[in-house]
C-alpha cells in the first residue's frame, strides 16, 4: 500500500509481446472486476520508441512525462545526437 492505495509492479520483459499500453489495460480490466479503481501509474527506467506512444501514455495515465522513458532518445543524445 502507498499512500493508501494499492500498487502493482511489473517488469515488462518483451515489449513486443506485451505493450506496456496492454499491460496496463489488462491491470484495469482485474482490478475494475475487483471493485478497484485505476487512478495513474508509474514507469520507472527506459523502454524502446516503439513500446509507447503519446496517446498510449495518456490512456496509461502516466504520473510524470512519458518521453523522459523513451531509451534512443537518451542514447542519441549520449552520442552527440549522431545516428549510426
């Protein structure tokens, strides 16, 4: 419990296979059948551009900005902005 409320933690192993959106929806979907609301959720660490997108963050509700989990933008910049 955090604050009060309930918290489920996950590590997504194979985006491909399992979206961090589909994961998500899936949490919902139990939890909903449970009586329990869905208020935001977390990422922590970095996940690939193809793993998520705007409107996926939105529906996730991410609590904090969801580019700052994007894994090539970091990359890039720690080349020097150069793709290879």
């Amino acid at each position: 419990s955090v604050g009060g409320l309930a918290q489920v933690s996950t590590n997504l192993l194979d985006v491909d296979q399992t979206p961090p959106l589909r994961a998500y929806q899936a949490i919902v979907e139990e939890s909903s059948r449970l009586g329990v609301k869905t208020e935001r959720s977390e990422m922590v660490g970095l996940c690939p551009e193809r793993a998520l997108s705007a409107s996926g963050a939105k529906e996730m509700r991410l609590q904090d900005s969801w580019e700052a989990h994007l894994l090539e933008p970091k990359v890039r910049a720690a080349l020097g902005g150069h793709r290879d």
